[in-house]
C-alpha cells in the first residue's frame, strides 16, 4: 500500500465512523479497536475502552444534545492519523454541567486526533470546547477574565 493508499484507508475509517454516529448507531465495535483510549480535554474527561465511551460520553452528549448535525470542516490524514476539527450544531435538550434543559441551538467546537491500527480506531485525542457551549447557554466560566478582554481593550496585559 502506496502511503498515499495508506492515508486515504485511515481516513476512511473515520468518514464511516463518523457516519455510524450521525445515524445514532448503536453498533460502534465495527469501528474502535479492543484496546480503544478516548483522550479528552478537562472538562471532557479519560474514557479506557468502547464502553466507557459509550457510557460517559456519547450516550450522555446525546441526551444533554439532541437534533445534532455534524459539520467536519477539514480532514487531515497522514498514514495511520488522521485529524479533523469542526462543530456539533444541536438543541440543548437534557441537563449538561447542571445547565437545565434550555431548548436552545449551541455549537460544540471539537478537534479529533485518530491513531488508526488494525483497520480500527485504537486512540482518539479530542478537545471540545465546553466553555463555549457553556457560555452559550449563559454561564462564563472565565468570571470575565477570559482572554477575549485584551481583544476588547478590557485588560492590559502585565509586563514582563
């Protein structure tokens, strides 16, 4: 297999797992490896193996979320990695980090990075930006002090 041929089978195997969570599959083994690590960010949370992933992330991200439309805006694949970074659109529907139930449309910034072996996925590095759902939803977990204020003029930045 040309490394070209190797890059577009990683990439392959994301594009049909990513499928299979659209459709709400509950039949995701077909994808993960037995030995599969979800890596999240804080917030996010270390999920060993497909069932703890299922458990404490996926199944939870889809009561807090329904309606969900995934928007991957770019993939990179490079042999067995590949990455990709877009957006959840979805209606906050279900409690989320004590957040009742709002009805509201948020964005759910993501970045994936897949270690593919065997066909499947073995590790998955992920960061989702929950201070920006969560600022969606009316809580700033920055108290105002997030970094967005030197943009804004609103803090000077110490000098060294």
């Amino acid at each position: 297999m040309t490394p070209e041929e190797r890059s577009e089978a990683s990439r392959q195997v994301i594009t049909r797992m990513e499928a299979a969570l659209a459709a709400n599959s509950n039949d995701m083994a077909a994808h993960f490896h037995e030995d599969f690590r979800w890596i999240g960010n804080t917030g996010c949370g270390t999920k060993p193996g497909l069932q703890a992933f299922r458990n404490n992330w996926q199944l939870p991200l889809r009561a807090a979320f329904t309606e969900r439309t995934y928007n991957t805006v770019q993939f990179i694949a490079e042999g067995d990695w590949v990455s990709c970074f877009g957006h959840i659109e979805a209606t906050h529907s279900g409690p989320f980090m004590g957040i009742a139930a709002t009805q509201k449309r948020v964005i759910i910034p993501y970045m994936d990075f897949w270690r593919i072996a065997d066909g499947r996925i073995k590790d998955n590095w992920v960061s989702v930006d929950f201070a920006h759902v969560l600022a969606q939803l009316g809580r700033d977990v920055f108290d105002g002090m997030g970094w967005e204020a030197y943009d804004r003029g609103d803090m000077v930045p110490p000098r060294p």
